[in-house]
C-alpha cells in the first residue's frame, strides 16, 4: 500500500506511482471532516477525490475527525462521490493538523466505542484504521484490539510508534508481531520500510498481511518493485541518479499541468524532496530546494549524475 501522507500524496503524485510502480492499494490524503452541523462535511476538493479505484488499483479514502455524527455523515458523503473504500486515521501525531482528532483520539477511547460500530453501520464497503501503537504507552494498542474486532473493521494498518514519539526514534515491529498474534484482524505494517531487505524482514518477523510504504517510497518509488523481486534489492549511484531525474521530471510535466503558475509548482516540489536521501548530491539539492524558477528546477535536475 502506498502510505496517505498529508500534502505529498496528492493525485499526480498517486498517478505517476500507479504508472510506474503500480501500488496493490492507494490512499487519498487525510480528508478533514467539518464539525459545523450546516453544509457538507468534507470540501468540495476531498469529495471530488472520493473514488472507489484509480487506473483500477483501490482507493482508501482516509477520514479525519473526532465526532461519530459528523464521521458517520462524511462518510455517506464520501460513498455518495464513488468511495469504496473508508478508513479512519487514528495516527497523525500533529495536533495543529488533526485539531483533537487522528493520534489524538487514541487519548479517548471512550469516544471510539460509539464512532467505530457507527462508521461501520453506515460503511457499505471496506472499513479499515490507520493507528500508532499507543498514545503515550506503545501497550495501548492490545487494550483496543477487542473493540476493532468487535466493530468489525476490515484491517487494521499499525505504525508502532507512540503518537507523542511523532517520527523519532525507530518503529517497533515487535509490537507489530505480537498484534499480529493476538489479533484476528489483517494487520498491515507501516513504518521505516525504507528498504527491500527492511521490508522482507519485517514481513517474516510480523507475519503481517502486508506493507504500508510511506517516506521509504517517496524517497525511492522503485522500492514497490524492489519488494517483488522486479527491480534490484541494490541500486547503483548512476541507476539511483536516473531514477529521480525521471521521478522529479515527470513531476515537474504533471504539477504544471495541475497548479498555476512556477511558485505552485515548486512549494509542493519542495514537499515531496524533504523526503527523499539526498546522499551523494547535497549540492544538486541544495540548487533544487533553492531555485526560483520551474526552469532553474530543471537545470538542477541535470546535475543529478
């Protein structure tokens, strides 16, 4: 699965990864659910990417939000827009994104009895949770598993972090095992799968369902095929260098057909290369984060040999 990641995986981003690299399944980014009790729940914007498929892999449309009313009618929004597909992110760490909501309702469990059985009574297709271990505590997640199982929820992807941790230290993929064990749900392991020997490590020692690739595929899209054994586990500097010359170029073609203008363009380049290793050229970086220009982006790019 390719990872939801706010402000990166918009749909060109989704687009030329589907071309490329074919993800088994996709994410939309985090959809804000509105709490005003007036108008629609979800932005045009969100409801426009409600879908059940792109290019025909499926589609997760990811709600975020803290009320089982307002969760309940944003999801029948979504299935009303062509979503198949519903998940419940329990894992942003940020509260100026997440407003009370994502990570930090795993501080309310309480709250998730009545959103969880709600959302699935009103979720005609795949209902699935994107959640840390814990909020504090990474032992938080095995008091929840009998409420995700009960709700009946179709998969469960775990980052085992705490939400405080945010994205320091490591994940703990001893936690992913032991849920795994103790869990009758499919569980999809995300977190540090940066490499394809990581990946396969992580599968054979969780016995998880499958992986979420977040900043690992952002920084090396190859990294799907490289888990299929479709492309090498080891990829050589020159190999690497042409890889992102193709990546970022083809980037630069879809942005400037969807946004207006080069200083649109280049704040959402900017995003995506805050995840990408840029080991063996920090100066062709350096010009890349600093250019002014789609053309001086351009020209920096050539420089990646």
């Amino acid at each position: 699965m390719l990872a939801p990641m706010q402000g990166v995986t918009k749909r060109d981003v989704r687009a030329l990864f589907l071309a490329w690299v074919r993800p088994d399944v996709i994410f939309t980014e985090f959809m804000r659910v509105r709490s005003t009790a007036s108008g629609s729940r979800l932005s045009a914007q969100d409801l426009r990417e409600a879908q059940g498929a792109e290019q025909g892999v499926p589609l997760v449309a990811q709600l975020i939000g803290r009320e089982s009313v307002a969760l309940v009618e944003a999801a029948q929004e979504a299935q009303r827009g062509g979503a198949m597909h519903l998940n419940l992110n329990l894992g942003c760490p940020f509260a100026r994104m997440s407003s009370g909501s994502g990570g930090q309702m795993l501080q309310r469990p309480e709250a998730l009895r009545e959103i969880l059985p709600a959302l699935r009574s009103a979720v005609g297709g795949t209902l699935s949770v994107k959640l840390r271990a814990g909020n504090e505590d990474p032992e938080q997640i095995f008091s929840l598993l009998p409420l995700l199982e009960s709700a009946g929820i179709d998969f469960l992807v775990l980052h085992p972090r705490t939400v405080v941790q945010e994205y320091e230290g490591a994940a703990d993929h001893r936690v992913t095992a032991r849920v795994v064990r103790q869990t009758r749900l499919p569980v999809i392991a995300n977190g540090d799968v940066r490499t394809a020997a990581e990946g396969l490590r992580i599968l054979r020692e969780t016995g998880a369902a499958g992986l979420m690739l977040g900043r690992g595929a952002i920084s090396d899209p190859l990294l799907f095929e490289r888990l299929r054994g479709k492309a090498p586990a080891e990829v050589a500097p020159q190999e690497r260098a042409a890889m992102l010359r193709y990546y970022l170029g083809e980037l630069v073609a879809r942005y400037g057909a969807t946004f207006c203008g080069d200083a649109q363009v280049l704040a959402n380049l900017r995003g995506l290369l805050a995840h990408i290793d840029e080991a063996g050229w920090p100066q062709a970086f350096k010009r890349l984060r600093r250019a002014k220009s789609v053309r001086a982006f351009a020209a920096a790019l050539e420089e990646l040999v």
